[in-house]
C-alpha cells in the first residue's frame, strides 16, 4: 500500500470513528482497518474505489451508532453529557457556597429561598447547556450536507438516489497535526471557571467585596459593584458569560483548530469585548461608595498614588480591567489564527 492510499485509509477512518461513542472507537477502528484491508487486497489496490463504496464516513458512523433523530445526537452526546454534568455542579457548588455564606451573614433568608435560587440556577444552567449543544448539532448537520434533495410523492417510498451526489473520498479533510489539538483540559478549566463566576455573580454578587467582622464573626460585606444598578448590569455579564460559553464548548467539540474554530474565536472575541466595553465604560458597575464606606468602617485612608484605590470612581480601574481583558482576548485571537493557519485543519 502506498503513502498515498494509507493517507486516505486513515482519513477515512478517522472521519468514522470520530463520530461514535467512546467506548466503541478502537474496535471499530480496527474493524474497519481490516475490512479495508481485505477490499484492497482483493479489488485491485484502487484506495478510491473502495472507500467510494463504502460510502460517506458520516452515514457508516450511523450505521454503527444505530443513529435517530435526536437533539443532541451521539456524535455530540458524549461531550454534552460531560459538559452538563461539570456545569451543573459547579453552578450548584458556588451557589451553595455563596447562599451559605449569605444566610450567616443574614437573617431575612431561609433555606427554602435558596432552594429556590439553586433550582433556578440547576435549570437555567442545564438550558445553556443543552440550546449550545442542539444548535452546534443543526449546524453540524447543514454542514455534512453534501446534496439538496428535491421533495417530492416518491420520497415517500423510499430513498431516491437521483438526487444524491456520490460521496467521494476527497471530500475528507486531513488527520489534525498534534500541535494543532486544542487541550480539553484547558477548555475544561475555561467552562468551570465562566460557571463558578457566572453562577456567583448572578446569586450573590454582594460578596464581590471587603468583608467585615466583629469578634471573628462575619457580618457584612462592602460590595465593590453598584448593586442599586445590579439590574441593568447582570444582563450584560451573563451575555459575556454566555459568549464565552459558546466559544469554549466550540473548540471542545472540534477538538481541534480549524476555520470554524478561528471563526468562532473571533466573532466571540468581538462580542466579549463590546460587552466588557460597555459594561465597564457606559454601565456603572462600581459602588460608587466602596473607597468612603471602607475607609470608614476600617480607619484607612487611601492616600498614596501608588494604591490603585485612590484612583476609585476615577475610570482608573475600567480602564486596567478593560486593558488586561483586550490583552488576553487578542491574544487569545491570535494563537487561533496563527494555529489554524500553521497547524490547523482546512477543510
């Protein structure tokens, strides 16, 4: 077998196995490598004829996945399953965290509001979660269409092939080089950290602050957000969570760099920053009172230039905030665009 046919061999099973669960991958790895194996030798060592025989890697995947109509079918539904479970418990660890924290130091809540708030967040989180999924999924599949079928009495019978478009075996994309993989650990980390955060400043962002104690005993906390203009402000933040969201359970899914991924990548980067742009520059995010209410319940005062607080309500932290947030999304856009293009897949 030559270099050429072993390339496209392994393509072609590489676009199968990628789409079946886990535990099935190796076996029909194998299975499929064998089968190849014993067609070649026995059909003339034509590597085109062949795979073309076997037909499209997507309709053999569903074959060995006993594929239905799903909203988050089984080519998905790994990722999805794992996705939701890592999101639900941390939304359901920091809501707790930040509930507990919030009736120690309050009295005018009771466990069945924070059951309340928990099952609010479990459900909404599970919604984010599972909207992600069923729409990658639609666009997945307009994606693999490879012919407009034309409707009509007959297709009531049965499949027609007149409409169809043969499949072809240089219609596979090459294997992903390694360097072009992205980490799931990293886009793992990335989906634990926008849950924890998002989750916390949703349920209680009167945390977000400088806590105060009296004899070891917690009670109360100096908020550094304006929570009289919570309402207005929230919505934008669960935006920008909710972008980031979608822009790390795409590279998940892809598992690897592609146009689709560096497309992805920028369009959430130019979203992020638009929102943290008005959230930090339009919205008034900051207590505008933090600086006064701390110096006077701990006798301090911000005097030195070198203290970034003495620079409160000035737009001087915006302005770093917003300047280490441009930083890291450009270069966060950046390496997309240089792995895609030195590493990526370009199909």
């Amino acid at each position: 077998m030559n270099e050429r046919d072993k390339d496209l061999m392994e393509r072609y099973i590489y676009e199968v196995v990628r789409r079946v669960p886990a535990s099935q991958k190796e076996d029909i790895r194998m299975e499929l490598q064998e089968l190849i194996d014993d067609m070649y030798d026995a059909e003339g060592a034509d590597m085109e004829k062949i795979l073309s025989k076997l037909g499209d890697p997507a309709e053999l995947a569903k074959k060995y996945r006993d594929d239905n109509n799903y909203v988050i079918g089984p080519e998905y539904y790994e990722n999805y399953v794992w996705v939701l479970k890592i999101v639900m418990i941390c939304v359901a660890a920091s809501s707790l965290l930040s509930r507990t924290v919030s009736l120690i130091m309050s009295s005018g809540h009771n466990v069945f509001d924070f059951s309340g708030d928990l099952l609010g967040g479990l459900m909404s989180a599970f919604g984010m979660v599972t909207l992600v999924f069923a729409v990658m999924e639609r666009l997945k599949v307009k994606v693999d269409i490879k012919t407009a079928k034309v409707w009509s009495i007959d297709n009531l019978k049965g499949d027609s092939n007149q409409n169809k478009k043969v499949w072809s075996p240089d219609q596979m994309s090459p294997i992903p080089d390694k360097k072009g993989l992205i980490s799931r650990g990293e886009t793992i980390f990335g989906i634990v950290f926008i849950a924890i955060l998002g989750a916390m400043l949703i349920f209680t962002p009167q945390l977000f602050g400088a806590y105060v104690f009296d004899d070891g005993k917690l009670v109360r906390t100096i908020s550094v957000f304006n929570l009289e203009e919570w309402n207005r402000i929230l919505p934008v933040l669960i935006m920008t969570f909710f972008v980031s969201f979608i822009d790390e359970i795409i590279k998940l899914v892809a598992g690897c760099y592609s146009v689709m991924v560096m497309a992805g990548t920028i369009v959430t980067a130019v979203i992020q920053l638009a929102l943290a742009t008005v959230a930090l520059k339009v919205l008034p995010i900051w207590n505008p009172n933090f600086i006064a209410e701390v110096s006077q319940q701990f006798d301090i005062n911000f005097t030195s230039k070198g203290d970034i607080l003495t620079y409160w309500g000035t737009g001087a932290v915006s302005n770093i905030l917003l300047a280490i947030i441009y930083l890291a999304t450009l270069l966060e856009m950046g390496t997309a665009i240089y792995k895609t293009m030195r590493y990526g897949v370009k199909n």
